[in-house]
C-alpha cells in the first residue's frame, strides 16, 4: 500500500503544530546553549512554506539567548506573523498548547518539533524536555512519553488527528542524580486508548546519548539533517515519507560516526509507518541495542491469537500494577487501566520502555494473566505461559518473579426466599464460599422465622471458627469468616442484617453482626433484565482498579426521578450509587433505579436519613481535605467498600457505648448503613429452595 492513500489530500490545512525552542534556561547558565531557537525558526519556516500549514495552526514557542526580535524572521509573510504570536516555552504555555488549545482544533496530522535539553527518568526511560522556566527546586519540563500517551486517548475526539509525528533534537540522557535537580513526576493521565490513532516519533539520539549542537553555527545537527531531507515538499509528501527520511538520516550519522565526526544515532522509538508496517532494517553492526526493553513482531503476532475476542479478567488491573513492580518501575499516578481491551494495555505498557534491566512491561503483565486470569481455562492459561517463555527465550530477558498469589476470603453466604404458597416465614440455604463452595446448612423446604436463621447463622459461624482451631475472642487466621453476604427478596434489602446480635465474650454480653463482620445484602435475581450492564459495569470498576473519578455517583431527594434507572444504565459509570435521601419513598425510588440500571453497589441510610448536607453518607466514608474541602466521590475505593462500611458500623457502635477513643465528630447514621454489594463474578445459579 503507498502510505499517500492513507493521508488526507488537503493534509497542510489539515495540520497544526507545536514548534519550540529552549535556549535559555532559568535553572543555571550552564544549561544555556545556543541553537534551538534558531533550529526552531527553520522548522516553523518549512511548516509555513513548502509545507503548506496555514501560520496560525503553528504553535511558536521560543525562549532565545537574545532578544526574540534579533531572529531572522524574514524568510516569509508566514514567518513574519508568527514574529506576533509566539510566546516563551514555558512549562505553562506548553502545557496549554498541548493539552488546551490544539485538541480544540479540527486537524488530522499533529506535529511536535522540540529543540534543547532533553534528559531520561531513570526508571521508566521517559523523555523529560525542561522548559525555559526550569529552576533548581522544580526542573518544569514536558514528559513527551506522557503527553503522546494522553494524546492517544479519547480526551481528543476520536475522528481527529489520527496521524501524530514528535520529532525532537534533544539529547536523552540520564537525568542528574543531584539532589539540588528536582524533576519531579508528571504524567497526565488520559482518557480511553483511541485504535487506529498512529504515532511516529524520530530521536536525535539513542538513550544515553548526547545530542550534536553546532554553537558557532546555531544549529542542531540533526535538525540540519531533518530539514535538508524536508528540502522543499509540501507536509502531506514529507509526513508520508518520514520512515524513508528517518533510514536517511541515520545512515548519515552512521557515516559521521566512523569518521569519527559524531556518536549520537537517530532512533525510531514506534517502528511503524503510517499503514502500520513495520519499516526497522535490521540492527546496525557494532551498535548497542537501546536499553529500553520492547516487543518484537514475533511476541505481538502471538498476543494477537492469544487476546482476540477476550474481555478484560477481573485482575487485569492488578496484573497492570504487578508489571511495574516486576520489572522494577514506579507506576503511573494515576489509576486505572489505560484503555478497554487487553491489547491497549499491552500497548501502553511496551509505550513505557520497560525497566531499568531491559525488561518489557507487557512480560510480567501476560505472566500474571497466566497464573491468575485465566480461572477456569487452563488451555489459554497454558498458551500465555507459553507465549511468555518464548519471548524471554528470544529476546534474552532475565528470569520473572513469580506473581503473588490471589487473596483469599472466605464469606458464608445466606439465602432467604419467600415459600411460594405464602406461608410465615423463608426458605432458607447457607453455603461457604472459599476457594471451593461448601454448602452447610438448609432449610429442606420448610419455611423458618428469621430469628432461627439468625440462630442457625450463628453456630455456623462458631463451627466455623472451630474448624480453624480459633475462639470468638481471638483474630481472624487466614482462612476465617471476613463477610456475611444475605441474598434475599427486594422486599427484605432494608432488613437490619448487620445489627443481628452475635454472643461475644462472657456474660452472654453481644455485640452487631455488623461490627464483627463485614455485612452485606444481595438482590442478584432482580438483575435478569439488566445483566449486561451489571456485568459490564462491574468489569469496568475492576479496571479502574475501584477507583474513578466517574465510579460514584451521590443522589439525593430531587435526583430519585422516573427516568434515573435510564440514566444509571446508559453507560459503564456509574458502578456505585450512595443514596442521600430523607424519605423512605425516595430511597425505595432509588434502590429500584439501582437494580434497573445495572449498578452493583449502593449505600443508603436505613430509615430516614439524618439531617445535614447532602454528603453527610460520602463524609461517613471519605475523611474530609485537611483544607476542609468536602470529601471526593473519586476517592473513595468503592472495591474496598465492604470493609470501610464495617469500620464506619464499628466507630458508631464505639462512640455509642460512650467507649474511650470513640469519635464524636464523625456524621451520625453510621449504624443505620445498608449497603448492597452484588458481584455478579461470585453469584451461584442454585435451584429454587421451594
């Protein structure tokens, strides 16, 4: 396929662009160089000239040595208006080009051009450019790896700029390990990976090598290369040339090499032209191979076979986390998984250049999915073993840790149903889940009353702590009851199952069901008209690792309309609802919502709410800022929630009995807590107890 088929006729028009230069830097004299503005200048002129790119879709970005008006801008009307628009390469300006302005704008071929200081994060071998406002205390800078990261989400929209070029004549080596250089963190986050947006991105040097800066000439030395080989084609010719350019340009620094007039060497960091081929001759003879591990085409032709047509395991995201770790990297920031598919993990994990001994990201991650994402289907399980043994056997990787195994929980469950023939009380079913399911106890098809559930719930979990060798006194060994789970009728969900009284200590003293364990009520056979979206909001949660800025959703009186149960449903977020609502209609209302959209967990107060502001529930939660900022919904860990419900039912309980330690601060209603928590991954199609 010629790639000119694949990029838009009237690509100039269709082109913007962020140019800069960064001679002066704020951080030391030192770092002062002369060159990049210069180098910068050229590269907007041959934008704006033969390239065809209307001036104002230029983003010019110069912080000279001298006086900006002391540039030649004379080469063309374009450049001259650029004279007027130009701003100095501030962190802040180009955070606002990047991530403000140009994905405002409709265009198909982004291009990045960055000329100065250029340095690696040691751990992740990201590319860090400082800008001109760089001080010793805070060295600002662009993470380039980051922002093209970001750039390939779906916080650009999705039909625009499918085409992004960075082509950066900067040096990349380590970053100084002084403690008087601060760099920091900066990793922008993104939205959703977009498929089909292609990057290609054209180094001056490899990692660990300086770059060539010609001061008594001005110039870069590969700029001077770029530009000679741009010569004087439009940007739709040139962009779609840019693999043969790159194979030109390196030959040229190769050729200096022996002669021993350089050592940096041009490197191509995506391998891929813009139909996707891959364009990489083989490795040049006596290089060193880049220190930054990637996949080969061998290892992504496997994980093509072997991630086709499978959704996301519910442990992908601790597998994402685990390949850090693994491979001996800091993870991003951020939460949550990059993007929706398992192919778009992979991507953004190899688009993070491995660790510091070589290793690519997407090996821990696959090895983990091998020993833990796959339940179920040792088949797949054993081609993902196979797939990484290969690829370390090829690539010459280091041996892996194994993964830290799953953690185990055990909870016993309760099954109530209502007799079919309307008698007193409910056929009951209790089972033990752990890494097996052990049915116990049932109620054989005779309705009993409630308290006799709750007194047969009891033994059960006294036999159950016997079995362990443990008293009622004693913590909880690995193995022990941490959840008591009711799956009951709609009508029973506001049921005070978590105050259930439970003998602890002498004296026939009690105490909560609730306090002692986590307690939580299910609903499952209410989801038959809405499992898609019960399922699919869960699987989204897990990927977000349970947090998300979107996972949470507070509603209170005036929210509890006819159409919620539509709105909750209408996509993956939200997977949480925390019903603020004073009256029992409302709450009723809102539970029904829940259940009609999908949504997995909710929390709402039993009974009327207590008076205060509308976040008195997500205040029981989440602690409030140490500014007094009201608490977030996105910080709140809503895989965590069984447990935290359990802690908030504890600190009411405490401060109740009026004990030491106990916090009168804390919002009232914490004893009054139903929280609904259907998973639909641990839910058993039992036959009817009737």
């Amino acid at each position: 396929m010629n790639p000119l088929d694949l990029l838009p006729a009237d690509l100039g028009p269709r082109t913007f662009a962020l140019v800069a230069g960064v001679e002066s830097y704020d951080v030391s004299r030192h770092w002062n160089l002369r060159g990049p503005a210069r180098d910068a200048l050229r590269f907007a002129r041959w934008l704006t000239g033969p390239g065809e790119v209307p001036p104002d879709h230029v983003r010019l970005l110069l912080s000279p040595l001298d006086d900006p008006d002391s540039l030649d801008w004379s080469a063309s009307a374009a450049l001259r208006a650029l004279r007027t628009t130009h701003r100095p390469a501030t962190e802040a300006n180009v955070k606002t080009v990047l991530f403000d302005e140009l994905p405002a704008c409709e265009g198909d071929l982004l291009v990045i051009f960055w000329a100065g200081h250029g340095y690696t994060e040691p751990r992740r071998g990201e590319l860090m450019l400082p800008s001109a406002d760089a001080r010793p205390g805070q060295i600002r800078h662009l993470n380039l790896d980051s922002a093209l990261r970001w750039w390939r989400t779906n916080l650009v929209k999705r039909e625009l700029f499918r085409y992004q070029a960075a082509l950066v004549d900067a040096c990349r080596v380590d970053a100084p390990r002084d403690a008087r250089w601060n760099f920091g963190t900066s990793d922008y986050g993104g939205g959703a990976t977009v498929p089909g947006r292609r990057q290609f991105r054209l180094y001056a040097s490899r990692e660990g090598e300086a770059a060539k800066n010609d001061a008594e000439r001005g110039a870069g030395r590969f700029t001077e290369e770029l530009l000679a080989e741009l010569g004087e084609r439009p940007v739709r010719e040139a962009v779609s040339g840019l693999a043969d350019t790159a194979r030109s340009i390196h030959r040229t620094f190769l050729g200096l090499r022996e002669r021993g007039e350089g050592w940096q060497l041009p490197q191509f960091v995506v391998d891929r032209d813009w139909d996707a081929c891959s364009f990489l001759e083989d490795d040049l003879p006596g290089m060193p191979p880049p220190r930054a591990g990637r996949l080969d085409q061998a290892a992504w032709d496997g994980l093509g076979e072997l991630f086709e047509d499978r959704d996301l395991p519910r442990c992908a995201y601790e597998a994402y986390l685990w390949a850090f770790k693994a491979a001996g990297c800091a993870a991003p920031a951020r939460g949550g998984l990059p993007g929706d598919t398992l192919l778009e993990v992979v991507q953004d994990l190899d688009e993070r250049h491995g660790g510091p001994g070589g290793m690519p990201l997407p090996v821990p991650f696959v090895r983990f999915l091998g020993e833990q994402g796959a339940a179920g289907d040792e088949p797949w399980a054993a081609r993902l073993r196979d797939w990484v043994r290969a690829t370390r056997d090829r690539l010459g990787l280091p041996a892996l840790p194994p993964p830290p195994p799953p953690p185990r929980r055990t909870a016993l469950h309760v099954r109530l149903e209502t007799p079919p023939g309307g008698e007193d009380g409910f056929l009951a079913r209790m089972w033990l889940r752990r890494e097996a399911t052990e049915h116990i106890w049932e109620s054989e098809g005779e309705p009993v009353r409630l308290d006799a559930v709750r007194d047969v719930l009891v033994g059960q979990l006294i036999a159950a702590n016997r079995a362990l060798g443990v008293d009622a006194e004693a913590g909880r060994p690995s193995g022990a009851v941490e959840r008591i789970e009711f799956h009951v009728p709609y009508e029973l969900l506001d049921l005070d199952f978590d105050q259930w009284p439970v003998p602890r200590g002498p004296g026939r003293r009690t105490r909560p069901l609730g306090v002692l364990y986590q307690v939580v009520v299910r609903c499952p056979q209410e989801r038959e008209y809405s499992g898609a979206e019960w399922r699919g909001k869960w699987r989204w949660l897990w990927a977000q690792g349970g947090r998300h800025p979107e996972a949470v959703r507070v509603v209170a009186d005036a929210d509890a309309a006819d159409g919620l149960g539509m709105e909750l449903g209408a996509g993956p977020a939200p997977a949480c609802v925390l019903a603020h609502t004073r009256a029992g209609a409302r709450t009723a209302a809102v539970v029904e919502a829940v259940l009609e959209g999908g949504v997995p967990v909710a929390l709402w107060h039993r009974g009327p709410a207590p008076g205060g502001p509308a976040d008195d529930l997500l205040a029981l939660l989440v602690p409030a800022g140490e500014d007094g900022r009201p608490p977030d919904p996105g910080a709140l860990d809503v895989l965590a929630l069984p447990a935290r419900v359990r802690a908030v039912r504890r600190a009411a309980a405490v401060a109740g009995a009026g004990a030491p330690g106990g916090d009168r601060r804390q919002p009232p209603g914490g004893d009054r807590l139903v929280l609904l928590w259907d998973d639909p991954d641990d839910t058993l199609t039992l036959r009817s107890l009737a």
